[in-house]
C-alpha cells in the first residue's frame, strides 16, 4: 500500500474554492503582520506554480496571475499565514 501523507495546504485550499475560474490578469498585494516573511509561505506559492498555475512574482508583496482561482488561492495562503491581501482585475494597461 503506498504511503500517505498529510494533504499540502494549497490542495485544501484548491478544493474549498474549487469553481468557475474566470480569466482575465489579476494582482494579488499582500501585507504580513512580520518584517520575517516565512519560508513556508514562499513553498505554497511554489506548490502552486508546479501545479502549472501561472503566477509570477512582480515585486516582493505583488504576484501577478491569469486566473482568479489562483488569485483566490494566493489571498487564502496569505491569511493561512496572518497577513492580508487584495486583488485587484486589471481591466487596460495603460
């Protein structure tokens, strides 16, 4: 019988918000409660991008994704953490 192990945060959060996805970009900004950002926040961000979501990171607290799914997964794994985000839709660059 293969081994199990305990469910990664990011396939909690998949299945819970787990829906339409509507496309479109997105920004996620988020803010901790810490100067220390933890290590395990960066891994679940990671765990999403090897689930071949796209989300890049455009400044130290801003990522940018092409799926609100994923924008809503990024805001949930923040809170998971203690911190706060918004997401914005960009509608036109400029």
């Amino acid at each position: 019988m293969g081994k199990r192990g305990r469910k990664k945060l990011v396939d909690k959060i998949l299945e819970v918000i787990k829906g339409e996805d509507e496309k479109g970009e997105y920004l996620i900004v988020y803010d901790l409660p810490t100067t220390h950002m933890p290590k395990e926040l960066y891994i679940a961000l990671q765990h999403l991008m090897d689930k071949g979501f796209f989300l890049m990171r455009v400044q130290k607290s801003v990522y940018l994704t092409n799926s609100s799914m994923v924008a809503l997964a990024v805001r949930e794994i923040v809170k998971h953490y203690g911190g706060e985000a918004k997401i914005y839709k960009i509608e036109k660059e400029l």
